[in-house]
C-alpha cells in the first residue's frame, strides 16, 4: 500500500466514539476491522458475522470501556480473545470482557493472563476462520518476551503487530530485558508475513513498508555502536555522539534515541561482540 493510499484511507477513518479523558476512541482502520486507543496503547477488534474477535484487553478500565463501545456497533457477542503476548501493559484486563469462548495466545504464554485461562494455544503459524474473516496467528520467536504473536486479518490485510516494531517509533527505551539481535528477528519475522496496513500497538497507522524501516534503524544502530565501542568509547559517549539523525522525526526520538544507544551498548557487550 502507497503513502498516498495510506493518506487517503486515514483521511476517511470514521470516530465512533468521543475521546476518554482525552485519550480513549474506537476508530475504523478498514472493512469490519476497528482499532482501540488507550492513551499511548492501541489493540484492534473485528466484527464477523458469527462474533466480535478482540485482541489485548489492555487493562480492565479500557477493556470494560471497550466492550460497552463494541455493543454500540454490533449486536454479536465477542467470542474470540487473542493476545498478543503477556506482558501487563497490553493483557490486563481480559476478565472485563465477560466469559469468552475462545481465548488464544502464544504456546509461551502462562498458565492465566490476569485471571484468564487461553483454550487454544499456538505454536508454529495457525489460520481460523470466523464468521467470513481469516485470523493469521504467527509466532515471532524470543526477543522482546518470549510469547510475542502477530496477528493478521484477511480480506482487509490488515496487521497488529505489538512491541517488537511500531511504525515511524523508535524501540522502546534501552531494549529491556532482551536480547536486541533476537529482537530483530522478530522484526525480520513480521517482514516476513503478507499485510498492507501495519496496525502496531504503539504509534501511527502505517504499511508494510514501515516493518523493514523499522529493521534498518536497528540494524544502523548496532553497525554504529559496534564500531564506537570497539575504537574504546563509552557507553555516554556513544549516547552523546550516535544522534541517528536521520530518524529525528521519528516517534519517542527525543525520549529513547539515547537509551536505544545504550541498550545496543549493553548488549553487544554481553554477547561478546566487542571483542
């Protein structure tokens, strides 16, 4: 999908809700594919013909939230949750839901998600059926968590990817508790699958493009840190002096670009790649 495709389609995405606390709205990304906003989160639902698929409930205020706004739009029940993964800024809440037949999430995932127990856990790439749309489930492999999954819906191509990548939004913070290169093969993985419209859990809308964009910026940053820790640079000055200038415009720029840095720094020291 072209930028100029991707500019008219948002010109035309449709409020179905005013904003909670500023920061709370349904909105249609395409077909009978809706996305959420919780302040800084986003999740998507879709609207079949045999029940409504929702994915991260987020917490229980935004799910509890959400459900009341999805009964405005359909009168279908929801009957399928998928996680993405499990960690508790994107799978809080799911109770708010109701009692959900179909709980789904990753073959990592623990035994219950805040009080909610998946039924059909997926371990290698999985295609459901409800109602005349077809749910893509991936997993992604370790990297950022262990339990990450993609999500993708047909006829629409839209894809709901979490956490590993965001569109035009640099990673989060200094790469917490994970394995960066690991990492980037998740996003290599998400390259990997078929989808026009790139529904992140964080950021804007964007396309497909906006995965491998995602990739090189990660890629950049290990070339550049590599080669500054190995002429015996510091950690701060690395921080100071890879301005990844190129992507200043980017989401969360002025916040992580100097975490990101020393996030790759740590982590290309604990693998030995310096040496």
């Amino acid at each position: 999908m072209s930028r100029l495709l991707l500019s008219t389609l948002l010109a035309f995405v449709i409020p179905f809700s005013s904003s909670f606390a500023e920061d709370r709205a349904v909105t249609k990304i395409a077909g009978d594919v809706y996305r959420f906003q919780n302040n800084f989160h986003y999740s998507i639902f879709v609207i079949t013909d045999d029940g409504v698929v929702v994915t991260d409930p987020i917490n229980a205020d935004a799910a509890s939230w959400l459900r009341a706004e999805i009964s405005k739009l359909t009168e279908q029940p929801i009957t399928h949750l998928i996680y993405s993964h499990s960690h508790g800024d994107h799978a809080s809440g799911g109770t708010e839901f109701g009692v959900v037949p179909n709980v789904i999430a990753q073959e990592n995932a623990p035994a219950q998600i805040d009080g909610v127990a998946p039924t059909m856990r997926i371990g290698k790439a999985t295609a459901i059926e409800v109602g005349g749309k077809t749910i893509e489930l991936t997993p992604l492999g370790p990297g950022h968590g262990n339990d990450l999954m993609a999500i993708v819906v047909r006829p629409e191509s839209v894809g709901f990817i979490v956490d590993a990548v965001a569109a035009r939004r640099l990673p989060f913070r200094d790469f917490p508790n994970s394995n960066v290169d690991d990492w980037t093969d998740q996003v290599r993985n998400v390259e990997a699958l078929d989808f026009e419209i790139f529904a992140g859990g964080h950021g804007p809308l964007g396309v497909k493009a906006d995965v491998t964009s995602g990739r090189v910026y990660m890629e950049e940053l290990r070339e550049k840190v590599l080669a500054g820790l190995k002429t015996g640079k510091s950690d701060d000055e690395l921080a100071s002096s890879i301005t990844m200038d190129k992507y200043k415009d980017w989401g969360s720029y002025d916040q992580w670009r100097a975490l990101n840095v020393q996030g790759m720094a740590r982590h290309l020291k604990a693998i030995g790649a310096v040496n």
